[in-house]
C-alpha cells in the first residue's frame, strides 16, 4: 500500500509516516520506480489501531500537574543557564583563537626573515 493509501486508512499525517520510516521504525519496500511501500502488518505494529487519537498539546496538557510545571520551569532556567556559560565560553575561544592566530602569523614572519641569507636582511634585498 502506498503512503498516502496508508495515511487515509489508518488516519495518520503523511508526515508521521516519514518520520517514521527516517527513524527505523517503519520498514518499507521501495517499489523500481523509486516510491515506498508499506505493508498494513507493519503499519499496524508501529501505529496500533486502537491507540488514543492524541494530539501533542493534548498529551502535555493531559500530563500537566502543578509539580511537572514547577520542575519544568527549573529545568528552563538551568538550560538558559547552560546557553549563556555556553556563549560565554565561546567568546573566549574565539578570542583565543584569533590571538593564536596573529601569534602564528608573526612567528611566521620572524622565521621567513631570519630565513634569508645575512647579507640580504642587512641590505634590506627581497
């Protein structure tokens, strides 16, 4: 059956479906002119029939308590947290980096005149 036939009878998005598959948790067969294939066996076992038609904000609303908000709001702060020590650090690699690299290219510079023959740095010859 193809994704669209096995969307419409099993009440699924399209998009489910791809996800699915790009996870591996659908196998499907690809047909020789390059479309998918699924099995209803197998659409059945990762998406049983009489599963509850939830939607995601449905499932979060389902699961709110006033503890799960409260520990929410501390993991959100802990992770904001997190991204500003995060962007911190990266400041201060990127400096670093760009210090070593003007280090490198002076002692580049030093090596590449010492590197000349005595009398050309004396005479100041190219």
């Amino acid at each position: 059956m193809s994704i669209q036939e096995a969307a419409r009878h099993y009440g699924l998005n399209r998009s489910t479906l791809y996800k699915a598959m790009e996870t591996g948790q659908l196998s499907y067969n690809t047909l020789p002119n390059g479309r998918r294939s699924l099995h209803p066996a197998e659409v059945e076992r990762v998406f049983p029939p009489n599963r509850p038609q939830m939607s995601r904000q449905q499932q979060i609303q389902h699961n709110e308590t006033p503890e799960t908000v409260k520990v929410m709001e501390v993991q959100i702060c802990l992770l904001q947290d997190t991204i500003r020590r995060l962007e911190t650090d990266k400041a201060d690699l990127l400096e670093r980096l760009d210090r070593a690299e003007e280090e490198r290219r002076y002692a580049t510079r030093l090596l590449e005149f010492h590197q000349r023959p005595w009398w050309k740095r004396v005479l100041r010859v190219a």
